[in-house]
C-alpha cells in the first residue's frame, strides 16, 4: 500500500519535471519571432521591419507578454539565408519570417521549418503556389503585384491626357522605358506587363524606347537612366519604374545632367516610402502607388503573434492558400498632399 503512493508521488513528480501535463497548460510569457530579409538595405524592407518592430513594442504593451523580434541580413545569399533558419530553428524560435532571397528556392527553409514543426511566414517576396502549399504551416503576407501595376499605368494614361506638354514631339503616342526590378521577381515581371498593358487600355499609344534592370535600387538606376538618356535624350516622354527607388534614381540621373525639370519625362513609380512620396509632393514624380507595408508588417505580426502563443488562426482573415494580400492605393499628384499612409487598425 505504501509503495503504490511512492510510485505515483514518484511518477507525478518525473512528469512535471518533464514538462508534460500543467506545463503545457500554463499561460505563454514570451515568444521568439525570427526574420531573415533578403537586403537590409532595401528601402521598402527596411521600412516595413521598422514598422514591425514598433507593432511588436506595441503588442507587447498590449498583451504582457513579452515579444522578442530578431532581424538577420541574408545580404542576397540563400545559402546565408538557409543557414539563418536553422540556426533560429535550434535556438527555438516559435515562428520564422522569411523575405525569401531566391523565390523560388524556399525547398531547403520548408523542409527544416516542417520537420521541427516551426511556422514560416513568408513575405514580400512571393514563393510559387506549388511551394506554399507544401505544408499547411507556411503562409504568405504581401500584395497582389497586379493591382499596382494597373493602378502606375492609369496614372501614367491620366497624366499623358492631362498635361499636353509630355508629349514632347507631338505624336499623339507615349515614347517610353521601363526601369525594373530583379529578374524573376513577381513584381517586375507583374507590374511592367500590368502597367503598360493599363495605358494602351486606357486609348494612350505607347511606343517603347528601351528598358534596363536596375534590381530595385536607386544608385544602378541613376546609371541606367544617364546611360538611356544619353542614346533616346529628349525622346523618352514617360519612365515607368517598378518602384519607387528607381524612379528616384532616373530623376537623379536628370538632375546630374542639369536637365530643367519642364523638360523632364514623367516619372512614377511604385511603393509611396517616405522620400517617394515626398517626390510625388514637390512634382518631381507624377504618382506613386501606396505598397501598404504598415498593414503588411501588422498583419504579419498577427499571425505571428497567433502562431506563437494559442496556434488558432481562425481569427486571422487569411485569403486563399494562408495569403493575406493588403491592397495598393493610387497617389497621383493631387492626392499627394492630403495622402497619409492608412496605418495599421489596431497600432
Ligand atoms: C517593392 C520594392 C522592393 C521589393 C523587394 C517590392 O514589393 O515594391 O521596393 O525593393 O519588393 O523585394
């Protein structure tokens, strides 16, 4: 009779000790959100991690439970990237955010994430369907690259019918180039097609002069633009640039130049950071389009907040295949002024 109590004083305490029973049971004090970004330097990035941050600051307050964000550079690198992973899978990390390096390489990421059961939330940079649906623990945050692109060709089409004096060599047609984003980035490929597609929709002729890649960055497109102004000068009317980066690139590039600024192309761009919608303010650019990265950051925070403490997602409006996509906003100049970023309901 004795001995059978021993045994289960004996067997309560080994459970306990091992953490299984009430352990479980006990409310979450803190959680471990890692994210990888594919260049900390990226603008767009560097913006939405900012915000990310301060949400998390914000949610902490909120809920007492204490958020740790860590935020690694993959510097371009996959394999970088990949070796970040693991290392935040064995320092137990309750969720992974990834801003994938190369989109379409997420296989090594996934199937670590899977086998230690850690969620991964990707973002910005979209992963193919197939990919996502490889396990029912992996999400996407982002945008739908389509709709920006529709919404910088009508701006472009409005402005070409509003100010007669962008068509330079009264043609009646929109002589262009294009500055894009990385090769096989789902926004350049999405946006350029979307966007002229938009104005030719719109009854604007458009003829195309030239294109260059300048992988989102505004000192290669200071580079490209010099170098497509120097064989098309006068005759590029309009610069469609995938983001807004590089539209402020190509305008350094006409600055550099001396150019006066009536005689410059129209420009527009794509994302609304801080310093693009501030060009779209002073008539440098003639539009940009709102990439809201305070509903993505929120939104990811969310999830990730979620993920970490009871796991029940219901409450999360995701879309189709664990996507949360936040719309664009138009800004063309005369919106500018009055335009203020929606921010995050709940921040
Ligand atoms: C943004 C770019 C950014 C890129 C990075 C795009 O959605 O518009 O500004 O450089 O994402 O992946």
């Amino acid at each position: 009779m004795k001995k059978k109590k021993w045994l289960v004083i004996i067997m309560a305490g080994l459970l306990m000790l091992s953490g299984c029973g009430s352990v479980t049971d006990q409310p979450v004090k803190s959680i471990k959100i890692g994210i990888s970004v594919y260049d900390q330097y990226d603008t767009f990035v560097a913006q939405m991690m900012s915000a990310f941050n301060s949400y998390a600051t914000k949610k902490q307050e909120l809920t007492g439970i204490t958020i740790n964000v860590e935020i690694y550079n993959a510097s371009g690198s996959q394999s970088t990237q990949n070796e970040q992973v693991e290392s935040m899978i064995k320092e137990g990390y309750n969720v992974i955010c990834i801003n994938l390096v190369d989109r379409t390489d997420p296989t090594t990421i996934i199937d670590m994430a899977e086998k230690n059961n850690v969620p991964v939330i990707f973002f910005n940079r979209e992963l193919v369907e197939e990919d996502l649906g490889r396990w029912d623990k992996l999400y996407y945050v982002g945008a739908e690259a389509f709709e920006s692109g529709i919404m910088e060709g009508e701006l472009a089409a409005e402005a070409f019918e509003e100010r007669e004096q962008l068509d330079k060599n009264k043609d009646g047609i929109f002589q262009y180039i294009v500055l894009e984003g990385e090769v096989g980035h789902q926004d350049s490929i999405v946006r350029t097609e979307y966007s002229v597609n938009t104005i030719i929709q719109k009854g604007v002729p458009v003829e195309k002069l030239g294109y260059a890649i300048a992988n989102w960055n505004r000192a290669q497109a200071q580079t490209k633009m010099s170098q497509l102004w120097e064989e098309y000068g006068d005759k590029i009317e309009l610069v469609l640039a995938n983001n807004d980066d590089m539209a402020l690139g190509a305008i350094d590039a006409l600055k550099a130049q001396n150019i006066p600024q009536k005689d410059w192309p129209a420009v527009v761009g794509i994302d609304g950071t801080d310093v693009g919608l501030e060009a779209v303010r002073d008539g440098e650019m003639i539009g940009t389009v709102y990439n809201d990265k305070e509903g993505q950051a929120a939104s990811m925070l969310e999830l990730a907040y979620t993920l970490s403490t009871d796991g029940d997602v219901s409450s999360i409006a995701l879309m189709e295949n664990n996507t949360i996509r936040l719309p664009y906003i138009k800004v063309s100049a005369k919106e500018a002024k009055e335009f203020t970023p929606p921010g995050a309901a709940g921040y």
